[in-house]
C-alpha cells in the first residue's frame, strides 16, 4: 500500500516528485532538480468528469497531457461523420502528441469517468527539453512509441480474427496495468464494448460473443466492465504472441 502523500487520484496539490506514477511518466534518471524545472511549468487543473473533452479535434495544438487518474478515449471524426477511436490512455500515459506536426489536434480527448490530468505547454517543453537531454530523449521515446502503437492498430485490423483482435486488446490491457504495478490479471475496463469494437473494427455484437466465448473456454471471467484473466497464456495463444 503506497503512502497516501504519494497517491494522487485527483489531488490538485500532488507534484512530479510525489506522484506515484512519475516512473512512467518522467525518465528513470532525471535528477530531483530537473523534476522541480518540469514542476514548475505543469499545470494540474480541476478533474474531467465523465463526458468532459480534453482537446477537440481540429482545435489549436498547445499541450501535451499526462493522465493522473481515470481514463481518457482519444476518437476522430471523419468529413462523412463517422467515428473512430484511435487510442485509450490510462494513468502514467501521455496524449496529445498527434497535434505536433500540424499544429493540431488530428483527434478528440473525453475522459470516460472521472478523470485528472497534467497539462504540460509545448512550447515551455520544448524549452525545458533543450536543456535537459534525458527529457528530451523521454518524450521522443513516447511519440515513437505512438507511432508504432498506431502500426501496430493498422496491422491488428487488417491483417487478424476477431479472436486475436479481442485477445491482443486484453493483453495489450494487461501490460499497461502491470507497468503501474498493478495486477496483470484482474483490472476494470473504463471503456465500454461499443468503444472496444470500434477501436478494433468490430461490432459490438461480435466483441460480447468473442468474449462469451473466451469466459466458455476458462480465457477469462468478465462481470460487466470487470474483468479477471484466468489463462493467461491461452490468451497468448490466441492472439499469437509470444510471452
């Protein structure tokens, strides 16, 4: 149990140095001076409650943003109105980085529950990153990181089953779960199957039958948004990937 001046779910006051998630989200070996530099230029506003955007897509890039808490749905609106969700961000994650190259944001944030994040100016990063290297490593690691996320999305629809979609989508769940040092097989769901199915360009009929399926073969157990991975390396199997 972490002591509780280190917890920061929505807590305004908490800072870069005390949050219980600045190993993912700071570089491992900044110095405890660079983080009061990255401090001072951060700003931590009220909390998103569900519903709540973020950025709007289209909307002047300014910032890049770092989840405290809950969970952030990134989704895209084509010129025929059609939706699609291009990311999910959770604690320790940081969005907004599509905006750099345009100088806009190519997507809509919303948080999916109640939601606390770290605003962090671009400009004022940039400035910062010039002086600290490791920072400025850090954050291309993160854009690289992006774009191979986004290769990876490309690959996972064009190319796999709706099985392998849906399992590689839990794995992928678990993984970031067990970055925060938290249980890589029982996590909540912030997002719903609606959101799941078009993440993976599946319909909602087909992510609730694939994960019937799943919790039939002992996969998983799943209550509502709840969800416990019983075999982790037959989920593995499905989604054909290694350990």
């Amino acid at each position: 149990m972490l002591p509780e001046e280190q917890r920061c779910p929505h807590n305004e006051q908490v800072n870069c140095a005390n949050c219980r998630l600045n190993s993912i989200c700071l570089p491992l070996a900044i110095a405890d001076d660079d983080i009061i530099k990255l401090d001072e230029i951060v700003q931590r506003g009220k909390p998103l409650h569900k519903g709540d955007k973020l950025y709007r897509q289209g909307s002047d890039f300014r910032s890049v943003y770092a989840v405290r808490s809950g969970a952030i749905k990134a989704y895209s609106v084509s010129p025929s109105g059609e939706e699609q969700v291009t990311g999910f961000y959770l604690p320790g994650e940081i969005l907004g980085v599509d905006g750099i190259s345009s100088h806009r944001y190519s997507s809509t944030a919303v948080a999916l529950d109640t939601s606390a994040v770290c605003e962090i100016p671009f400009e004022q990063l940039e400035s910062l990153s010039l002086q600290l290297p490791k920072l400025q490593r850090h954050f291309f690691q993160l854009m690289s990181r992006e774009i191979t996320d986004d290769q990876k999305l490309l690959t996972l629809v064009s190319k796999n089953s709706a099985e392998e979609r849906v399992a590689s989508f839990l794995l992928s769940m678990s993984a970031r779960h067990t970055r925060r040092q938290l249980s890589e097989q029982r996590f909540h769901l912030p997002m719903s199957r609606q959101d799941i199915g078009n993440f993976l360009g599946l319909t909602i009929e087909t992510v609730s039958r694939v994960l019937g399926r799943f919790k039939k073969n002992l996969l998983i157990e799943v209550d509502g948004r709840d969800l416990f991975i019983a075999d982790l390396d037959g989920l593995r199997a499905v989604a054909r990937v290694n350990h």
